[in-house]
C-alpha cells in the first residue's frame, strides 16, 4: 500500500502544467487523486513525476453556454450534484454525479479526472457519451475538442494525448428530454456492476427519440444502439419489446461481482426499467 517514489510538481497554469508533461519523464496529472492514487499504492500504476493541477480554480465551475452547459475538468462531483445550472439544464448529470462514491470522494473527485482515467465501471463517462458531450483538451499545439464517441478508445485509454491536458466538458442541455440513470451495486459505494442511462423525447405515450448508454457493459462506456432504433416512434407498451435485446453488441466483464451472462440480463432489465422511469418523470 506504499506508492512507488514520485517527483512532485505544482502547476501554476495550465500552460506550466503541459510544459511540465513535456518535459518530464513518464508524468501524470493529479487532480482529486481518487483514481490515480490507489492505482499507485498496489503500483499498479508507478509515474515517475505527479503534476498537481488541483489549484487551477479556473478550471472549475460551470457555466451556461448557450446550448450546452461548461463544465471545467476540475469541477467537484458534490459541486456538480448541487450546481443549479446543472439541475435546471442538465440534471441527469448532477444526479448521477450524486451517486459517485461516498462523500470524501464527491468532495475531492473531479468530472475530468474521472473522465480522463477511462474506467468503464465509471458513471460520468456513460453520461458523457449518452449526451454527445464534446471534451476539450489543451496541449503544446493548442486546444482541440473530441465527441465522447471518439474520446474512449479501449480499457483505461482514452484520445488524451501524454501531454495534454482535459480543460473542459461541455455538456448539451437536455430541455424536456426526460431522463434515468440506473445502477446495479452490491454496496453503496460500489463500483456499477451495470449502469444505464435513458434520454427520452416523446409525448403523449410515445417515444420519438431515445438515447441510452451502458456503465460496465465493455472496455468503454457504450451506446446501445439497437434498443435506440427500436424505441424511436415507438409506443409506451412497446418499451419492454424494444428492450429485450438490450445487451446486443456488449462484451461485459465477468469477474468476482458478477459473470458475464448475469451482467446481461441486468442490462435489459435496467434498460427497461430505466426507460420506463425516465417516461413517468
């Protein structure tokens, strides 16, 4: 339980803190530390240098954007859940971050830290790609913005280059939309054995549009494509049908919390389940 030795090193801004990426061998952002930190004390994860980005406040907070919300990368899970931009405009996302851990880790955590460490097991990268969140990232050649779809590309990988660093999510407001995350645990402060979040635009018992995305169910937070085809035009009697081969096109991991089939049948109950709550709000 004994990290590894580190070189330690305080950002000033964020320019520093790229300069210091590029210029020191194997380094790694530090932002709340409750993902990279455990990593290192089973040296699972072993950086030769930690560049502590903690107290850049400018990038913390949100604001509105017009249609999509700003969120900066060092935003708070707590401040997030109790943010009132975020409950007006978006309040699938101060609910889910809510449910994040216990409330040391919502108070120390941050959106982009979690987004950036790339865990499928995590709730906001699912949120982020069920909104069509867009991530901006700054580095040596200046600032780009990548679609959540393109921004996780494998277990613990995501498009952040080395010496990049995730500045800001914007996350599109979600207006009447209709909304659910739903997640299976077996303690409070689990990880999401499966997760499921539910968009849905509709009116009059009907669904005219629905987006909904899997925590746990592959090596990336994932879409569910299929059940989003079956339930666009389709009735509010017509959920359960459309959901039943929710889990098509998953690779879920099977492990000490639950096997790979269990994890299945889990997503198509919480689909549908989550769908249906996301219809009666």
């Amino acid at each position: 339980m004994i990290p590894a030795p580190f070189e330690y090193e305080v950002a000033e801004s964020v320019d520093h803190a790229i300069e210091l990426l590029g210029s020191k061998e194997d380094a790694k952002l530090l932002a709340g530390g409750h993902s990279l930190l455990p990593l290192m004390k089973f040296r699972l994860a072993r950086p030769a240098t930690l560049v502590d980005i903690g107290r850049l406040s400018d990038l913390a907070g949100v604001t509105n954007g017009g249609e999509h919300l700003k969120v900066g990368a060092l935003t708070r899970h707590h401040d997030l859940a109790t943010d009132p931009l975020v409950r007006e405009h978006c309040p699938i996302l101060g609910y889910t971050a809510a449910l994040v851990g216990d409330s040391q880790v919502r108070h120390r955590g941050t959106i982009g830290g979690s987004l950036a460490h790339g865990d499928p097991a995590s709730d906001l990268p699912t949120i982020a790609l069920t909104l069509d969140a867009e991530l901006v990232a700054r580095g040596p050649n200046g600032e780009r913005t990548i679609r959540a779809a393109e921004f996780f590309r494998s277990f613990y990988e995501t498009a952040l280059e080395p010496n990049e660093v995730l500045t800001e999510v914007r996350f599109p407001k979600t207006g009447s939309a209709r909304w659910s995350y739903l997640k299976f645990r077996q303690r409070a402060l689990d990880w999401a054995t499966v997760g499921v979040a539910a968009v849905v635009e509709g009116s009059n018992g009907s669904i005219s549009s629905a987006r909904v995305g899997f925590t746990n169910m592959g090596q990336v937070p994932l879409r569910a494509t299929a059940v989003e085809q079956a339930l666009a035009g389709a009735a509010r009697g017509d959920v359960e049908a459309a959901t039943a081969n929710a889990d098509e096109g998953t690779d879920p991991p099977a492990d000490t919390f639950a096997s790979a089939d269990f994890r299945r049948h889990l997503a198509r109950v919480l689909t549908a389940r989550a769908i249906e709550e996301a219809l009666s709000r």
